[in-house]
C-alpha cells in the first residue's frame, strides 16, 4: 500500500501540471475573443514560469472557463494531492 501511494503521489502532481497546461493552452487557443499579442502572451506565461503562471492564467486571464469548474480543476486537484498525501503519511507510520 505503502509503495502505491508513493509512486502515485510522484506522478500526480506531474499529471495535474500537464492536465492544467493542457487545458490552458487549449482554451488560449480556440478563443475568438483574444488577440494574437494576448494569447502569445499567455502562453509564454504559462510555458516559462511552472505551475503559477498556469494558476495566474486561471485567476487573472479573464478564462471563458466558469469560474465553479475553475476551482474544480484547480482545487480539485490539489485537494486530492493532499488527502493522499495524509493517507500515505498515516499509512507509512509518519504522523
């Protein structure tokens, strides 16, 4: 159980960031109302400064995404990286 729960909180936290990026980049992409310049933008924020420039995408980038499914993407993510990360520590005989 112990080896599970550490090779799936290695792993998650790199697919969160690449479901993120994903999501960002292809919304960036395949909005009408945004300029060349702004999307170019965006995406050198979101590529070159890892994990806030995704959130700063998120929260400041004006996203067409609503913003409930925002905090699901998001929060929902990291919410699940620290319930497993409990369950590991309590599992392992850390706390």
């Amino acid at each position: 159980m112990q080896t599970f729960l550490s090779l799936y909180l290695y792993i998650l936290p790199i697919a969160l960031y690449a479901t993120w990026v994903g999501i960002g980049l292809w919304e960036i992409v395949t909005r009408p109302d945004m300029g060349r310049g702004a999307a170019l933008g965006w995406m050198a924020v979101i590529l070159l400064i890892p994990v806030l420039g995704i959130l700063a995408y998120y929260i400041a980038g004006k996203s067409a995404i609503p913003a409930w499914q925002r905090v699901t993407l998001v929060g929902g993510g990291v919410l699940a990286y620290v319930v497993l990360y409990a369950v590991g520590s309590l599992a392992g005989g850390v706390v």
